[in-house]
C-alpha cells in the first residue's frame, strides 16, 4: 500500500450537548460504534452570549460543546457525517451553533490489545 493512500479518517464532529443521545442513536443505525466524546468550550458565529448574575452583566464567550472522535474506514465516512448531520441538525433548516465537522486522513490506526494495524484495528 501506498503512504500516501489513506484507507482510514478521523471525523471530528462539535455538537450541540443536546443533540449527543440523538447523534449516538443515529450512528447505530448506520452501525457505527466506536466513538470517543469529549466536552468542550468554543465558539463560532455563536460569539456567546451576555447574562446578568447578581446584578452584574457578564459575557459569556465560551459556550459548552461536545466533542466527537470517530475512527471510520473509508467506506463508513458518507453514512457517519449523514447521520450527524441529521440527529445535529436543529430542526429541518438548521440554526447558526449546531456544530461543525472535520474529516482528517488517519495514517494509521494500532489495536494495543493484539497488535493488529490499519483498517483492522478499527
């Protein structure tokens, strides 16, 4: 195999926390199991938000997010962005914060159990 042919992706999803128990449901039906998820704190277009706390306006800038990992095989990389696209999105039109998604080559994946390398080790 070539180095340069990457048979693997890393996709990186950032979800609203909402939306996670939909999101996960929906890439069991497209038998995608795997995942790793994080919470985190961004912003995008968002720019947060201002609220008063004790009579104290504060701006808020860091909204919480969750952070997916999901190791795929080329061949699963259409049907996992699908279903996070579709359980992510906020109603039939979307809004501004439902998220982002970044597909990454992954050069190699390695099983610590057994070993085993490449698309396998998925």
């Amino acid at each position: 195999m070539n180095r340069k042919e990457t048979l693997m992706k890393l996709i990186i999803a950032i979800i609203q926390p909402s939306k996670l128990e939909a999101v996960k449901e929906s890439l069991s039906h497209v038998e995608v199991f795997r995942l790793t998820v994080t919470e985190v704190q961004g912003f995008g277009r968002q720019k947060g938000y201002t609220e008063v706390y004790r009579g104290t306006e504060t701006t808020v800038n860091l909204l919480r997010k969750i952070e997916l990992q999901i190791a795929v095989n080329d061949d699963f990389v259409e049907p996992t962005v699908e279903a996070i696209i579709q359980a992510g999105r906020t109603g039939a039109e979307g809004k501004i914060g439902d998220g982002k998604i970044f597909i990454l080559p992954l050069d190699e994946c390695i099983r610590i159990r057994t070993g085993e390398r490449g698309p396998e080790a998925i």
